[in-house]
C-alpha cells in the first residue's frame, strides 16, 4: 500500500523538520515601518540588519517554532492592508480594535504599552492627570493617526483648540520652541527620537500616568491558522518567562 506523498515526504525528514514544515509557512513575511526602538534597520559596516524590540521578540518566538522570518518594510497603513489580504503574515507592536480582527488573529500581549506625557524639563506642572492638566489652559501635541484609547480619545475631544495633531519630530520641535506645551509619546519609542534629534536632554517624561494598552503581533487570517496562532502564543509565552525577555527590554530600554 502507498503512503500518500506527503508522508514519504515526512518520514524522509528528522522529527523536527517535518514538524516545523508543517507549522510553519516558509518563510513567514512581517511586515514592519521604520520606527525604533521597535523595529528598524541597523547599518553594520556594509550590512543591513533588522534590530528592534519586537523584532528580538518575534525572532525568539520564532527559534522556538523553528518558523524562517523575512521582514518586508512598507508604510504601516500598507502594513496592514497586505496582512488583510494575506501578502503579509505577520505585523509587529500593533493595537487590539475591533475592524483589524476581521482579517487578523492578535497574539497573546508582549509589550505593556505605555505613553506619557512629555515636557520641558524646566516647566514644573504639579497637576496628577491629563485632564486637569488641559483643564489649566495647556497645550498638548499629539501624533497624527497613534491611537491613545477611548477614554484619552473622548478627553481630546473636548478640548480641540489646545490639541495639535502632527508627527513625532514636529512635536519636539514645537515643545523645543514653546508652541506647544507637552506631547504625548510612547515610553519606550520617544527617548530614542529625541536623542536623535539631539533634544534628550531637554524633554522629560512627566510623573504623571496618562495611557497604558497592551500591545500585541498582529496574524493575517488568510494566511495562518488558529492552531498556527495557539502554537505561536505558547512560544511567546515562553520566551515572556525566559530570561530572554528581560535581556531583550534592556538592550532597548535606553537610546544608543
């Protein structure tokens, strides 16, 4: 009798391979935009290298699922429209909503999230929330399309001629020239561009607690499965209770 292709295919290979062939597609595409510490290409002598936060913590994942990786950048709005049509397999550092769950499985939560309020580092405001800060008259920039949940959302809202909606680098610089009076910008992300825009000494985190949401890897639905993604969530688990984890959160906790 004759064993189906597939089979003879199997048993022709060590344990491991077989299994890891039939868990993993070869290579799985992540898509990713340049945004360090989270993901970003690192110039070694005349080598490229993809370096970041999620990008060690997919990478860890992956070892132990014995899953190839290749990372394809696009603008994270292509990002996501390619994971929808499944030429994408996988996103990094993403959001959980509603409209994104249609076309992606999210994995298990890695990173906490968190965004602050930054200031120049001579202001003193003694205020302990963002509403009662914006409630004094200040002005607050804000990143054009970052989402900051619904409830900071709704706070936004109400206060429209003191918001600015712009990028990254024109925040620092409107906060560096007085225009505006903080910004709101992720924990671990805005260290990094205000030394490369050489303002890390003048702009601060402020104490207070403004927005924390975990943050998740995004699977297309179109290209993976849901055991596919049981199996990724337990690998990620691990490396989570591993001394993996902390290893990795340093090497980005602090701007090179």
């Amino acid at each position: 009798m004759r064993l189906p292709l597939l089979f003879c295919l199997l048993f022709a290979l060590p344990a491991s391979m077989a299994w890891a062939s039939l868990l993993c597609p070869s290579p799985l595409r992540v898509g990713f935009d340049n945004w360090p510490p989270y993901h970003y290409y690192q110039q070694d002598g005349e080598t490229r290298r993809m370096r970041g936060f999620a990008v060690e913590y997919l990478d860890a994942v992956s070892a132990r699922l014995g899953c190839r990786l290749v990372y394809v950048e696009r603008p994270w709005k292509r990002v996501l429209h390619d994971l929808a049509r499944g030429r994408l397999d996988i996103a990094m550092e993403a959001y959980f909503f509603d409209d994104r769950a249609r076309y992606a499985w999210f994995s298990d939560a890695y990173n906490p999230g968190r965004t602050a309020l930054w200031v120049r580092k001579a202001d003193l405001y003694d205020e302990q929330d963002l509403a009662t800060w914006l409630g004094k008259g200040h002005r607050l920039g804000v990143t054009k399309d970052y989402y900051y949940g619904a409830e900071i959302g709704t706070l936004l809202r109400r206060y429209p001629h003191q918001v600015s909606e712009v990028n990254d680098v024109q925040n620092y610089r409107k906060l560096q020239l007085g225009r505006i009076d903080g910004f709101l910008g992720d924990r671990l992300a805005t260290p990094w561009g205000l030394k490369r825009e050489g303002l890390a000494g003048g702009i601060v985190p402020h104490a207070m607690r403004v927005y924390e949401t975990p943050t998740h890897f995004m699977l297309s639905k179109q290209t993976l499965s849901a055991e596919f993604v049981a199996r990724f969530n337990q690998a990620l688990g691990a490396v989570g209770k591993s001394d993996e984890h902390a290893l990795i959160w340093r090497r980005y906790a602090s701007p090179r």
